[in-house]
C-alpha cells in the first residue's frame, strides 16, 4: 500500500478486511515508531495477524527486529539482507529478479513468498 497510516483508520478503514497485514521495517527508531503505531492501529480494526519484514538489513540489525517482534507480539517472517542489487535495479528501472535473480535480496524475498504461500494462502483456502 502507499506510505501512510490513513488505511488503517476507521474513516479510511480500507484494510479491515485483510487476513493478513506485513508490515516492513527497518532497524531504525523512526522505523519502528512507525511500525509501532501501525500495529497499533491495525489491532484496533481487528487484523489479528500482523507479519514482519525486516528490509535493508544489515549486521546486528536481526536482534533488533527479533526484539521488537517479541515486544510486540508479531513474528518477524523475513529478513531481507541490504543489497546494492536492488539499488541497482531500481536506478534502472527494472525488476530486481530481472537484474539479479541470483542476489541475496532476491533469494529472501522468493523465501518469504514461499513462506506467504505455505502458512498463509493454505490457511485462507481451507477456510473457504
């Protein structure tokens, strides 16, 4: 979604209706602020599962994020290491998988899709 918090309001209210909201942070106090905020306010429109992803990550950053998932009652699915390869891609305007299929931003993000599609998307379609 776009940046800002206004989907998670009551009088925007859009994602009240997920089953499942990630939330993207980095190990920094404005970061987590922010995702602090953003927990809260899903929480109060009744998302009950609310998934981390540690993004830009970088030495010693893991047990900050594993910190604040613990103090916050949310797993941390995902770390997805720093990587000049997505800067890269994004200065050009293309898709990092296209660039660098094979860098270590890419192998997480394909790990987290799978993580995604075996706890989460099989959970919904029993439901169903």
């Amino acid at each position: 979604m776009e940046a800002g918090l206004e989907h998670l309001s009551w009088a925007g209210g859009t994602l009240r209706y997920v089953d499942l909201l990630l939330v993207v942070v980095e190990a920094q106090v404005k970061v987590l602020l922010t995702a602090e905020r953003t927990i809260a306010l899903a929480r109060q429109l009744g998302i009950s599962t609310i998934g981390l992803v540690g993004n830009r990550v970088r030495p010693g950053d893991q047990a900050v994020l594993e910190a604040f998932a613990g103090d916050h009652g949310c797993e941390l699915l995902a770390l997805i290491p720093a990587d000049d390869a997505i800067i890269s891609a994004d200065q050009r305007g293309v898709c990092p998988v296209d660039l660098a299929p094979d860098s270590a931003a890419v192998a997480a993000i394909t790990e987290l899709a799978g993580v995604l599609e075996t706890r989460f998307m099989a959970a919904a379609s029993a439901a169903v």
